[in-house]
C-alpha cells in the first residue's frame, strides 16, 4: 500500500512541474549606448484562472523582474549589474465597465490608462517593451551577458502541489543570451 501512495505522491509532483515547464517568457534584449533595452512577451500566463480573477473585480498583478547579468564559470557566481521591477496591473470596473490597467517601474507609476477590450488587458499584462537595464559599471565590448527575467502574477486562483513546498513558488522565468556590441 505504501508504495502506491509513494507511486501517486511522485506523479503529482511531476505533472505539476511538467505543467510549469511549458511555460516560457519570449525576450528580446537590444544593445543600446551602454545601455541594454528588453522588450518581453509571456503569452503562456494568461489562462482562465488569470480571466477569472480579473472579472471578479479584483486587482490582477504581474510583477515582472528583470536584471542583466553577467556569466560567471558556476552559474550562482553570476553578478547583476542592472535590475529593473516591473508591476503591471489591471482592474474591473465593475460599475463603469471598463479596465483599469497601470505599469510600475520600480515602484513609481509610468503609465495609467483605461481599457475597454480584454483582449486589451491580456496584451498589456503580458507584453512589455523597451524596459531599460543601465547597469552599474560599464559593460565590455564583446562580452557575454544574459537577460533574466522572473513573472510572478497575484492574487492566484490555483494552489498546486508544487506551490505548497518551501521551494516551490508559481513563477515564470526565462533567460536570453546578449553581446554587448559598440
């Protein structure tokens, strides 16, 4: 009996991690005057539960992190020279009908709007352009960077296994590589 529990147990974990696996966030990092422009598309986060909660008429948030960072021989040496946070968020208007979306850099609101499409909103949750990482030294010529960017979306509908362990939180990543060219 035990080690059909055990059997059961382990494929659940791993449904739930192939779940996750298939998830993925586009990016596209462009050189720029000692600076790297990101522009990123995560189409995969928006899904039913997502379109649940911001018809309730709660604030749905995707808190994106973004960092630039430099490979090191093993990867937990990797330094960050630049890192930006970026929050987007939408909300129903339940009375009025429309949507009110905003997008934080760091905190501080960048642009606030309302919307009347929801294909509107999906679009402005999950793409995001031209977000500017200047890092804190110069970068090399020729050299070798990564973009790293992180997706975390709030309030969750869902609870899964994999989001009940101590290590397991419901996130999204993705990593391109960049040369910095002059």
């Amino acid at each position: 009996m035990r080690p059909r529990r055990f059997v059961v147990a382990a494929a659940l974990v791993l449904a739930t991690v192939t779940l996750s696996a298939g998830e993925e966030i586009r990016i596209t990092p462009i050189p720029s005057a000692g600076k790297i422009l990101v522009s990123f598309a995560v189409r995969d986060a928006w899904s039913m539960g997502t379109r649940e909660v911001l018809q309730s008429g709660l604030v749905l948030r995707f808190e994106y992190e973004v960092e630039l960072r430099k490979p090191a021989p093993l990867w937990f040496f990797d330094s960050t020279l630049a890192r930006a946070a970026i929050t987007s968020r939408a909300q129903f208007d339940t009375l009025g009908g429309g949507y009110k979306v905003s997008r934080m850099r760091n905190g501080t609101v960048v642009k606030s709007q309302v919307f009347h499409q929801e294909s509107e909103v999906r679009d402005w949750l999950t793409n995001v352009e031209r977000v500017e990482l200047d890092p804190v030294k110069p970068l090399e010529v020729n050299a070798e960077y990564y973009v790293h960017v992180r997706l975390t979306t709030s309030p969750r509908r869902s609870v899964s296994l994999w989001s009940i362990l101590p290590f397991g939180k419901e996130e999204i990543t993705g990593r391109q590589p960049v040369t910095y060219i002059k």
